[in-house]
C-alpha cells in the first residue's frame, strides 16, 4: 500500500448463534419452544448451545436470554 486504505473487517464463528430456529440470527420465542421440546426429547436434540453433551435447561436459558436482549454468551 502506498496510500491511506479503509479497511473494514467482520468476525463471526460459524455456527454460534442462538436464534436457532425460524427467527435466523436473532432468537425469538419459537426458538426457546423449540429447545424446550429438545431437552424433553420430543424432537431431535440439535442445538446443544453450550456443548456439555446435552440439551437442557441451561441452554433454553441461553436462547431465553437472547430472545430478551441479554447476549448470547457460549462457553468453550
């Protein structure tokens, strides 16, 4: 470069997002339903949001939360 450049740059992890259902990236309260019947095991549990190996009450609480504009927090 041999002049002032703007350069923006957008990070994302593919794959973390809690609106995991109809609502696309922003949860909604489908999305919390929809994890509710995965922890009860009346659907196939796909959305393990804080991968400890099951669906449960700890990840509605993460869709729950986003849905009510606190965040989506993920733990490694």
């Amino acid at each position: 470069m041999n002049a002032a450049q703007l350069v923006t740059a957008n990070f994302s992890v593919p794959g973390f997002t809690c609106g995991i259902g109809s609502g696309g990236l922003t949860a909604i309260v489908s999305d919390a339903q929809l994890m509710v019947n995965e922890a009860l095991g009346a659907v196939r549990a796909g959305d393990d949001l804080n991968r400890d190996g099951v669906v449960n009450v700890a990840d509605v609480q993460k869709v729950i939360d986003a849905a009510l504009g606190m965040g989506c927090l993920y733990e490694s």
